[in-house]
C-alpha cells in the first residue's frame, strides 16, 4: 500500500497548468480525504476524498473509490459564499481475479478516456456526444 509522504499536488486546468497542493485532512487506509486549503473556509475548499475497501468473502470484488467536490464560490452582495458544488465520482470494482496487467489497462482506459477529446467536451464545454 502506498504511504502518505506529504501533500499530494495535482495540476489545474488552466492554460499554463498551476500545481495545486491538497494537504490531509484525514488519513486512513479505508478513507483519506486530501483538501486545497486555499480559500480561507472549509466549506469553500475543494477536496479529494479516496476510500478502499478489500474484497471479503461474501464480495469477491475490491473497491477503489475517488469523489472529488469543487464548490463554486461567488462574491454576492459582497459576501463571499459557496453558491453550489460540482462533484465527480470514480469507483473502481475490481474482481480478485483481475490481474495486475488488466488492473494497469483499467486505470489507463478510465484516465485516458477522461483525456479524450470528445468526452471532455461533455464536461469542459457541455457538449453531449451524439
């Protein structure tokens, strides 16, 4: 498993990526929750959450799980205030008899998809695909 070393930094999606910094919040190895501690509350803080739960015996299968929320926040009345969150949500279920190699094919197919022009576009222009 890996070990939690410091904070974890992920690139924005700006033209000129910028290195965002998501700094733990809690640690554990069923659920870390790493947040960017760049707005003063920690109600307008992005976060990433990933939980992992081992196959038992009654589910024969792992579960790899990543929630990401984004709160919108905007200035209103002169206020700062969160006026809504974005999520997204990834969930691996991974048979036991799933080896290494296909697990490695799996993650691929899901980051690059994600890298796909035409499925971006659902998410950055929201553009369905037709």
């Amino acid at each position: 498993m890996p070990q939690f070393t410091g904070p974890l930094t992920i690139n924005d999606g700006t033209a000129t990526p910028v290195a965002v910094t998501y700094s733990p919040e809690q640690l554990s190895s069923s659920e870390t929750v790493l947040v960017d501690r760049r707005q003063a509350s920690r109600e307008m803080q992005p976060s990433l959450t990933i939980k992992f739960d081992r196959a038992t015996a009654n589910r024969k299968t792992f579960k790899a799980i990543r929630q990401v929320a984004y709160p919108i926040v905007q200035v209103v009345n002169g206020v700062t205030v969160v006026t809504d969150i974005a999520r997204a949500n990834v969930e691996y279920i991974i048979p036991q008899s799933m080896s290494q190699q296909e697990r490695k094919h799996l993650r691929a197919l899901v980051a690059n998809a994600e890298d796909n022009a035409s499925l971006k576009a659902g998410v950055e222009d929201l553009d369905p695909l037709y």
